[in-house]
C-alpha cells in the first residue's frame, strides 16, 4: 500500500551526556532503499557518534529544520520547548508508569519534568508513540538498549571492585567507546577470589553475564553459591522465581507474580549475605517487593560493591538514593547512615548510572536501529498489526483509553 509518510526526522538529543541516535547511517541507506520516495532528515549534532558527515554520505538530508517531517524520531524524552505541533513523535518517555507522584524522578533523564513534558504533547496534539511499549503477543519487547545497559552496568561494577580493593582501575567505558576493545581489556584482569551476584533473567542481566564470561569470574548454581567456599572468583545469577516468593509460600507463577507483585516478598537476603559484588539487573515494578530493606543493610558487611543497572532512585535497591552521571559514576554511602559519603573506606560503593548504552553509543545505536528498521518503521509506514497502536500514548490531544489514567496524573 502506499505509504501516508513521505518524512522521516532524528532529532538532535538533548542531553549532553547521551551520544546515542535511534537510526544510524547504514539505517538510513537501507531505508532508502526500500522506501525510494522517503526523505530523511537529521538534525546536526556535534554530540551524537555519528557524524553528520556519515549520515550526508548515506543519503540523509543534514537540517536543524524538522517541521516537514511526518516521523520524528528520539532517543531519550525531548524538552518541551523542542516538540514541534501536530507531529508524530516516538522515543522513550518514561511516563506509561507515572500514576503516582512518587514515581516522578524514578525514571528517565534527571531534571525532566515529566507532567510538563505530557502537558505540552497534549497541548500540541502529538502523537506520541513510546519504543518500551512497542511489544509482541507475549509483552515482550521490540526494542531495548538492555544488552549494553548490561554489559556497560557489568564493566563499570567491576571496575569499581578493582577501585575499591586498590587495583589498577580499566580505562573507563565512555572513552574506549569500543565494545571489542571493552572485552579485551577484561579478558586481561584477574580478579581475586570474590562472589558475585547477579539478579535478573532479561535483556540486561544477558549483557552482563555476557561480559562475566569474558572474565575470569565462573557461573556457579545457586545452591553451591550459598553453601561453598571457592578457590576462585565465581558469580550466580538469579531469575526472578529465585529472588521473590509467594507470601504464601505458593509456587512461583510468573503471570501471577506480574499482575500481583505485591503479594511478594524478596528471598535475596541469604545470597546477598554471601555477596562481595551485586549486580541488580532485574525489571522492578513499584508494586514488588524490594530486593533488600534499608535495615537489613547492616546484615550484609561482606558487601563492598553494588551496580544498580535497573537505577530506579529509592526503588528494588534501597541504596540508590541517587542516580550517577557517566563521568563520575560512582558514590560511596555510609551503610549506618544511608547517606552519601566522601570517604572510600569502609562504606558501600554505588553505581548507578542512569544512561549506562550511551557510553557505547555507536554499539549500542547500530543494535538497538537495527530493531527499529526491522520491527517498527515497516509498521509505521506500511500496516501496523497493532504493535503500534498499543504503543500510542497520546494522539489529537487526548490520552489514548489505555493510558487514561495520566490523565489524572498531570492535572494532579
């Protein structure tokens, strides 16, 4: 059928920290290809990975002017100022799960105010279509930069262990920006006898077992985890029917355990107790328990290092009072005063940054557009088979029936 479409834009980001885009150059080539009479526009950016330069050379219009465009695609949420009328806009904006206040700063880039950010897209009449949302039959989605959260979230973690216990730390991410150069520069560590746990059975806990097994550090099961010494660094990942239970003490029922989270309690704690490393990799619904209690942290003086891939401020782990930047990803926090320290000795070291793919931004693009070019674009263009429509937060300036209750959200 012939395509309603004839623009297709990439905004510039707006935070100066991300390096990602949603379409590489090579995207826009095979685009081009398949859809001849599509224009495809990118704002300049002398942040972005890609240079204009590659996206000219494979056929994209170079234009701060993106008002002819149909499409507009993002990364991370847009400024309210930048969001042009009457548009269609997609990236991902951090607000399907905004039904209470406290959820305000628990996600998405620090400092956006997202009432504001949905106030305007309604105001505007944009059609707002989020990448989280875009699933399959199964809930399981399209789209992720969850790999590299993972594998970045990982690196950084270890890379922390090695500050902490006074090793020569790796080059940091962000500057060898360079997946293939990452592996090789931890396949050269050897890291002392440590336990390591690791939660989580998605997209990001893959990334970081990923990166492990480039390591010294080996997967053991979790009952030799909790009950053995070894003579070497070993780590075990949790899946999520591992980490919580029934309160009453039902079997584990994954569909239950998404619809009724609360009817869950942590059962980590045991691990957590044997932990000198944890990675927290796992998807956290604020209606789930979390991983450990504020309290409880006391209990836990092996544990020197966590790496809060999943970053929800004050969410499953406790100790994330904050989140971090890529530049300076880590703090320390006094384990009797849960507040942040200077001091390195004897506190709990955090990782938490918040935008761990785009310290990989070129890696991370090429991977996460490849899902775009196969998964959306032909929706968007073509026939959507409902992947789409279920994505769509607002359209004409209105919410769409699914996601009414934002309603209620903003005017609050």
């Amino acid at each position: 059928m012939k395509s309603k479409v004839n623009c297709v834009g990439i905004i510039r980001e707006t935070r100066i920290d991300d390096a990602r885009t949603p379409l590489t150059p090579i995207h826009i080539s095979q685009l081009k290809k398949k859809y001849s009479k599509i224009k495809f526009i990118v704002q300049p950016s002398k942040n972005r990975s890609y240079k204009d330069e590659e996206y000219k050379n494979h056929g994209a219009i170079i234009n701060e002017d993106l008002k002819e465009c149909d499409i507009i695609f993002g990364v991370k949420e847009i400024e309210p100022n930048y969001l042009l009328y009457n548009k269609t806009y997609i990236f991902f904006s951090h607000t399907y799960k905004l039904n209470t206040e406290t959820l305000i700063n628990a996600q998405g880039t620090p400092g956006m105010d997202k009432k504001e950010l949905l106030k305007s897209i309604i105001k505007k009449k944009i059609k707002l279509i989020d990448y989280e949302n875009i699933r399959d039959l199964n809930g399981s989605r399209y789209l992720g930069f969850g790999r590299f959260a993972g594998i970045v979230g990982c690196y950084n973690t270890l890379n922390l262990f090695l500050l902490m216990n006074k090793f020569m730390p790796l080059g940091k991410a962000f500057k060898i920006n360079n997946y293939e150069r990452l592996k090789n520069n931890i396949k050269n560590i050897i890291f002392p006898k440590i336990k390591l746990l690791v939660t989580g059975d998605g997209r990001v806990a893959g990334g970081v077992m990923e990166l492990l097994k480039e390591t010294n550090i080996v997967q053991v099961n979790k009952s030799d985890y909790l009950v053995s010494n070894f003579d070497e660094p070993v780590f075990c990942n949790l899946k999520t029917e591992d980490y919580v239970k029934n309160k009453d003490n039902t079997d584990f029922d994954l569909s239950h355990f998404i619809n009724f989270s609360n009817e869950y309690s942590s059962c980590a704690l045991p691990y957590l107790l044997k932990s000198d490393v944890y990675i927290s990799a796992h998807y956290w619904d604020p209606a789930a328990p979390k991983i450990f209690e504020k309290d409880q942290l006391n209990q836990l003086p092996q544990l020197q290092v966590i790496g809060d891939i999943t970053c929800d401020v004050d969410g499953s782990v406790p100790t994330t009072i904050k989140s971090t930047t890529i530049k300076n990803p880590n703090f320390f926090l006094d384990r009797n005063t849960m507040m942040e320290s200077k001091n390195i000795n004897n506190n709990l070291a955090i990782m938490a940054v918040d935008n761990l793919p785009s310290e990989l931004p070129r890696d991370s693009s090429l991977e996460f557009g490849d899902g775009i070019v196969k998964n959306v674009l032909p929706y968007l263009i073509e026939k959507d088979d409902g992947r789409i429509l279920n994505a769509t937060i607002t359209q004409e300036g209105r919410f769409l029936e699914k996601y009414s209750y934002l309603e209620n959200f903003i005017n609050s």
